[in-house]
C-alpha cells in the first residue's frame, strides 16, 4: 500500500544523486515509501532500492544499455497491475514513469526481477508493456534483473527469434553489468547504484572493496534516508558478506552498533526528549512558553545546551532566563 509521504530526490540526466551538496543537477525524482518495512529476499532488494531511488533506472538504462532517457523533470511510480478481459490479473515487479513539469509521461518503465526459468515471460512481458504503451501513449522499456548469468542468457536467447510474434527486446542485466563501486565520490553521488554494486557483487572475493565507498555514500544521505538504505543493504546480502560488511561498519569505521548513522538517530531521539522535557517543566511552573521559542528548543540538537536550559527551566522566573546567553 502506497503511503502519502512524498520525498523528493534530485539527480542529472545520467541518474546521479544530487542535493546541495551535489549541486550540478535540476532533477527531481519523486519516490514514494512503500509500507510493510525491509525487504526479505533476494528478489526485492533491487525493486526496494528503485523505490528509494528511481533515478537508479534511469543510471542503468543509460551507462549498462546506452539508452537514451528523455530530459525528464520526475519520476513517479506506477500501478503494477495489468488487468484483461477475461477475469485475470498479471502483476509486474514494478512500473516507473519519466515525467515532464506538468506530470505527463515521457518513457514508461516496466521492472522485473527474475531469478528461474519461466517460459510464460515471453507472453506475459510483452502484455506489461503494450498495456502502458496503450494506456498512457508512450514509449515503454522492460528493464530485467536476472541474479544468474545462465538465466539471463536463456531469456534472451527466448527474445531473440520471436517469429510472427509481437517483437520485445527485454533489457536484461545481470551483476556482471552492474561495476564494482569503489569511488567514494561516485558513490556519493548515486548512492542507490553504491548499494546494488554491493549486493550484486555479494559473492565476489572482492567485495570489501565496496564497503568503504558504501558506507560514505550512507553518510551522505543523512540518518533517516540512510536507514532505509541500509535496511536494504541487509535484505541483500548474503549472511556470510553481511557479517563482514556488519563487522566493517564496527571496526573499521569505528562504529558500536551499526554505523554512526544510528547513533546520529539515538542522540536526534535523546534531543527531542530533553526539549520535551524542557517544555513540561516550563509549563508545570506556569510559564508561557511563545511559539518561537518553543520551535527553537524543538529544533536544537545540542545536548549540552539542552541541558542548560534543562537546569535553567527548573529555577527560572522568565523564559529569557531559560534561553538566553
């Protein structure tokens, strides 16, 4: 189930993350969160991260499948069921559209990931995208993720001689597509494509290579947005490279639980119940508290000044006495 909340994310043509501290980009792709928490398997962790993240659709159709994205001003995503006449309903992994400033469709996104055989993809994929094709009069692409190599060939050797059938040609990729992110401005600046690098390349010798680029394109992203990505990275990993990523963000970071991230979180929740608190002492002795400064002492995240005016609270006749120098 959708929820309402709307968080805007901004990248380039090429799918780049980019904020203010990214600043060479006017895009903006909206997600939207999705409900029912982290992802479990395997086959969500790419359709999780796309969720957080669209513009990593646009980095793979551009640099894996030289693709050409139209300028689009958002993303947004799409119902991904596909209803016919008779009393069925086909249901799609996930379906994005590329926007203009007025919210119309410019290129249509069909996503799937794949991970065994299923002979019926052949019909069935061809009907996702003819009915967005139909639908919404756009152009629409099937962009497929396919874990084993040797799946993946087999669906494009089924694609490749389609006969007097409706012609597809799926865009299927595989970990071997996705590059070894290692470059920590890189990863900054797509910090989705930092994540799937890694659960891509979970099995590979190489793999810790990726931890540090990873972990700074978390830090980017600041505590709440980081979560999610994180939780992600979990969903996605297998035990055994989960426990040495778990084991870098401890040690070689310098972390005590999972990254600094969390403990941004805890002192952000420490922060608030002192202001609360501040607030309640405030109003139990009587004094009225402005609306101005009740936002200031909401919003300060300063646990040593919070305490001051914690103190201060307790004996004070006026409010300037409480928040003043």
């Amino acid at each position: 189930m959708l929820l309402e909340a709307v968080i805007p994310v901004r990248h380039d043509a090429r799918g780049r993350y980019a904020d203010s501290t990214f600043p060479w980009s006017d895009k903006n792709v909206v997600t939207r969160s999705y409900g029912a928490g982290m992802p479990s398997a395997e086959h969500e962790s790419p359709i999780a991260l796309v969720k957080l993240d669209p513009g990593l659709v646009a980095w793979l159709l551009t640099n894996v499948f030289d693709v050409k994205v139209p300028d689009y001003h958002h993303a947004r995503a799409q119902p991904t069921d596909v209803r016919v006449l008779v009393p069925r309903t086909y249901h799609a992994d996930g379906m994005l559209l590329f926007c203009d400033v007025t919210d119309q469709p410019l290129l249509a996104v069909v996503l799937e990931v794949q991970r065994g055989w299923d002979v019926t993809k052949r019909r069935t994929w061809k009907l996702y995208v003819a009915q967005l094709e139909a639908e919404l009069n756009v152009n629409a692409g099937l962009l497929v993720y396919c874990p084993d190599p040797r799946i993946a060939r087999r669906y494009r050797d089924l694609f490749e001689f389609d006969g007097l059938s409706l012609t597809l040609r799926p865009l299927i990729f595989t970990p071997h597509d996705v590059p070894l992110v290692v470059d920590v401005d890189l990863a900054r600046a797509n910090p989705a494509l930092a994540v799937l690098s890694t659960i891509c390349h979970s099995g590979d010798s190489d793999v810790e290579a990726t931890f540090p680029a990873l972990a700074e394109a978390l830090l980017s992203l600041g505590p709440k947005r980081a979560i999610l990505y994180y939780d992600v990275v979990l969903a996605g990993l297998p035990e055994a490279t989960r426990v040495r990523w778990e084991a870098f963000m401890t040690t070689a970071i310098g972390h005590e639980y999972r990254s600094e991230l969390f403990r941004q979180i805890a002192a952000d929740g420490e922060a608030r119940g002192e202001a609360r608190a501040i607030l309640t002492v405030l109003e139990a002795r009587g004094l009225a508290v402005p609306a101005d400064v009740r936002e200031r002492i909401l919003a300060c995240t300063d646990l040593p000044q919070l305490d001051v005016w914690l103190r201060r609270a307790g004996t004070a006749t006026t409010i300037d006495e409480v928040v003043g120098d």
